[in-house]
C-alpha cells in the first residue's frame, strides 16, 4: 500500500523514442507529398464552401522555426508528472485538448478580441446587446458562457421538470439539468449510411416519447455533438424530430453552439440545400426550435461568452424577471462585443470552413498512416481509439499512457475524450489552419511508425486523481515492491501512519519544523539505524512490509527524499494538530 504519494523529484526516462525524432521537426521515415510507407498525407479535399462573400482572416501567430526536440518536451512531461493536461501553454507546439477559444492562450484569440473592440469604436456601434439578424428567434439573452447559458434555461424553464429526451448532451448539459431536477432519456441514432451520422432515428424517437408518456419537459438536441465527434444533423431530420416532439406536445430546444459547422455540412451535403447561403441553413436549422443555447467560443471567434434565444413566452418572462431581479448577465462591453462578433458573419464562415479543411488534414494524415481514427471525419475534431493501438494492451492507464507518448513523440497535446474513456479526442480551435493540421499529422505519423516502447503509466495520486491534477509514474523506471504496491492502489492522504501500523503496531509519527512547514518522519523497531527512503516523493506507507519484517531487529526510519525545488517535502501545519 501507499499513502499520498506525491512525485516531484527527478524522474526517469518514460521509455525512449527511436528514429527520426531531432529538434522536433520528424526526419524519419515519412515525408510531405505522400510518398513512402507511413507517411502522413494531409490530402485536403475541396471544402464545403458557404455560398458567403471571401473575406480575409485574422493574421496568425508564426511558429517559431525551432521547436524544443523531444529531450526538451521528456523533461516537460516528467515535471508535470507525465500528464500533459497538466503542461504550460507556452510548453505546447500543437494545443488540440480543446477547440473553446476561452481556454485557448493565443495570439489570434487576442488579436480577434481587438479586431472586434477596433470596429465597435470605429463605428459606435452597437450601443448595446442587438440579435444578429440570422437569428429567428424573439428574445435573446447574452451570458457569461455557453455552461451559464444552459444552467440558466434549466432553472428558468417554465414547465415541469420532468424527462428531457436527447441525443447525447454534452457533460455541461446533464449537470445542469440533473441540477435543476431532469430526468434524461437518451434516443437513438438514425441508421447510417448517409453524411449525416449525427441524424436521429425519428421512429425510435417516438418510442421513447411514449415510453416517457405524460412525464416529458422537452426535447433536447445538440447540433454536430462532440460525443460523436461533431458529426452534423440534417434540416430534414431536425423537422422531422421536430414533427415528433409537436406530436408529443413538448418543445424542441437545441444546443447550437456548432450551428455554423453544422450549417456548413448542409450546404455542402444535404440535397435540398447543397450550394445554398450557409446563413439561411443557419436560420432553418434554429427555426425547428423553441429555445436554443450557444456557447460562442466554438464557432464565432470569441474567448467567452454564450447566448440563450427563445420562442416560448413562459421562458422569455422568466429570463426579463431574472435580469430585472438579478441584473444583466454579462457586462455592457462584452454584450456589445457578442453582438459585433455575432453580427460578422463573413468572417465566421471562413473561420469555421477553415476549421473543417484543418480537421479532414488532420485526419486523413492520420488514417493515411494508420492511426485507429473513428469514421467518418467530423467537424472540429479527431478521435482515436486506444483499444486498437497494440502497443498500449495491458497497459494501466491506456489513455494516459497514449497521451504522454504522443506529447513527447510529437508536441502535440490532446485530451480524453469525455464521452468515451477508451478514445482521445484531438480538437482543432478556429485559427489553426491547414499547414499546422498538416505538420502535427507528419509527427503523428511518424510517430505511429516508431518501433520504439510505449510507457505504461501509473497512477501516482490514486484513482480519485483526474484531469490536470493527476500524476503518474512510468512502471518500468520503478523498483518491483513499489510497482507492485502502485499497481494495488493507494490509501487516503495522511494514512501512512495507519498503514505502517498495520505491520508494526508500534510505530510512530513525528512532525519535524522546519521553515515554511513540517516535515513528516516515521520511526519504529529497536536496532542498528536503518534509513528507508524512496527514490521519489511516495508516502511512507510503501515501507509497511519492511517494517513489518525488520523492526524486530533494526531501528526503522523513514524520511521523505530531497526534492528538486526545495530540500523536504513539506506540509503545512494545520490549526489544531499536533
């Protein structure tokens, strides 16, 4: 058993990379036009093209031309404790955790934020929050975040909080709605064979209907989903889960924060609309609706902010009695930010065709060169499925494992995928572009061509530990007992004492001052001085064979190793304990 292990002393190799890795630009065995075994393609088919006016992009950030080669990028990981969720900005070449600009630091999202403040003061306008004209609904209110947006339709909804039928909500959405008193129930997908993987089965959307009866609030579907990968809806299946939903006598309400992608696959896919304006797709997709939620930092080029619009009186008069209760949202600068950035559609339309073009780049060099890509290519993101990559069978942490190789192999940041433990979700942000979709596909390839040992991670912090605050430790860099005891799983933060016990009843615990905190030591047994220390900051609880075997003998202690940034490691001293 361990007790609160904590890494942050120097930490061994995670297993090396062979061939082709130098500064960071792959010279292995790939290249850029297509040819050879494994080379990474970035074939780009012609994009789906809103019938919209071309207007110039915002400048983009320059890559430096040097780039920190792999040693640079181990040492990285192994400071953050081989989890590249828990990674500096400014340390990733390639960022695809997420494509929300709100958790993005970029140039672009920066100068796209001035661009806007410069047309508002040009021209003095909007005075304040205007609905873009796309738009068709009668009431609108901006809020802080597309998460805001939905909490906030969630508790103002005006009828009973009953079953909500969906087709696979993001995380955000079922919190708030399990937080405000829903029930959901799932609906099936259409059968596939058409481009529009994300179309509901209208029939078993009726099923489940009756099978909610009476019970059922409304509705809810979300548009280019991120479960799936952002795979589109078409307008017919949306007006005929509409049709359902009216049959029912329930509304239909919509997540569009990717209504612009969305749009884009109509136009370019679906029959009745191939070729149309992209904005008029916009307005009949939100048209089917009663309320819709945005989340803006997705398709319109912002770093905050959302938009819940409804059709439905009841809702409206709850969301003027919130405002007038508990004031506006948002603030009177980023209301009339909203509505500039909401208001250039020109501008938005490049930026998100720009996006698909970066995600088919990137995945068609992925799946050129073998990678388990989940088909077909979606909107904003590529997934990846580790149950097909052979190399991490058996590992403890598959997912984890993959994502620290993939950072020190190639730069490239990705994330779990939320909706599915099994998969990794690479997702491209606005802004991009093409050449960089292409560039971190080359890695990538090369990459998968590595004959070279994968690391199997383990958990260092426990099963409780998630996203940017877990740690882990490569398994083969540690000795067997401690991998062993690793693998078994940890105790709760501070029950080394309760561990050690358990072996040597008459162990005992000392709390050492020293400046800035207290250190924790243990001793037990009678005899010679035998120091116990690990080779990197795990708790003491790890020893609990050894004391239990030699305190008969030997003087046992146990002290915490040197650590890199200070000499101890350190706690607190907390009010009341002694």
């Amino acid at each position: 058993m361990i007790a609160d292990p904590d890494i942050e002393a120097d930490v061994p190799e995670m297993g090396g990379h062979g061939k082709g890795k130098d500064n960071g630009n792959v010279i292995g065995n790939h290249n850029h036009t297509g040819t050879g075994t494994g080379s990474a393609t970035a074939t780009v088919p012609a994009a789906p093209r809103p019938t919209v006016p071309a207007r110039s992009l915002p400048s983009r950030p320059v890559v430096p031309a040097v780039t920190p080669g792999e040693p640079a990028r181990a040492a990285r990981l192994a400071e953050a404790g081989y989890n590249p969720l828990a990674l500096r900005a400014s340390d990733v070449e390639f960022d695809l955790v997420t494509d929300s600009w709100a958790e993005l630091d970029d140039p672009q999202v920066l100068a796209r934020d001035r661009r806007l403040q410069e047309l508002i003061e040009r021209d003095q306008a909007p005075a304040d929050f205007a609905p873009p004209g796309w738009l068709p609904f009668p009431y609108a209110l901006p809020t802080a975040s597309g998460r805001a947006a939905e909490a906030l339709l969630c508790r103002s909804w005006p009828g009973p909080r009953g079953t909500v039928v969906h087709n696979g909500l993001f995380p955000s959405w079922t919190l708030s709605l399990a937080d405000a008193g829903f029930t959901l129930l799932p609906t099936p997908r259409a059968p596939q064979g058409t481009a529009f993987v994300g179309d509901l089965d209208p029939e078993g959307l009726r099923a489940r209907l009756a099978e909610a009866g009476e019970n059922v609030s409304f509705v809810a579907v979300e548009l280019s989903g991120n479960a799936d990968g952002g795979h589109p809806v078409s307008v017919a299946n949306l007006r005929a889960v509409r049709a359902a939903a009216d049959a029912h006598g329930v509304p239909l309400v919509l997540d569009a924060t990717r209504i612009v992608e969305n749009a884009a696959f109509v136009v370019a896919h679906e029959d009745a609309w191939r070729g149309a304006d992209l904005w008029k797709a916009v307005e009949a997709l939100l048209a089917t609706a009663s309320a819709a939620t945005l989340s803006l930092s997705k398709d319109f080029g912002v770093a905050s902010g959302g938009l819940l619009a409804t059709a439905l009186p009841a809702l409206a008069d709850r969301l003027r009695e919130h405002v007038a209760v508990r004031g506006a949202e948002t603030g009177l600068a980023a209301r009339r930010l909203l509505a500039r950035a909401l208001a250039e559609q020109d501008e938005v339309a490049a930026l998100v065709e720009e996006r698909m073009a970066s995600v088919r780049a990137l995945w068609n060099g992925l799946d050129h060169a073998g990678w388990p890509v989940a088909e077909p290519v979606g909107g904003h993101c590529v997934l990846l499925d580790v149950d097909r990559m052979p190399r991490f069978a058996g590992t403890v942490r598959p997912v984890e494992s993959a994502l620290a190789w993939i950072y020190r192999g190639t730069g490239v940041r990705a994330a779990p995928h939320l909706a599915d433990s099994r998969r990794i979700r690479l997702a491209v942000p606005l802004g991009f572009g093409t050449a960089r979709a292409a560039e971190a596909a080359s890695r990538l390839a090369a990459l998968w061509q590595d004959d070279a040992p994968a690391p199997d991670l383990l958990p260092v912090g426990g099963p409780r530990a998630a996203g940017t605050h877990a740690r882990f430790h490569p398994a083969a860099a540690l000795p067997e007992d401690i991998e062993g005891a690793m693998r078994e799983g940890h105790r709760a933060r501070d029950d080394n004492t309760a561990v050690l016990a358990e072996r040597a009843p008459a162990v005992e615990r000392r709390l050492i001052d020293l400046p800035g905190g207290q250190v924790e030591v243990f001793t037990g047994g009678a005899g010679p001085v035998l120091l116990l220390m690990t080779p990197f900051n795990v708790g003491a609880g790890v020893f609990a064979r050894q004391y239990g075997q030699l305190a008969d003998r030997y003087r046992m202690i146990t002290v915490p190793p040197p650590r890199r940034r200070s000499h101890h490691r350190l706690r607190r001293p907390h009010p009341g304990r002694h």
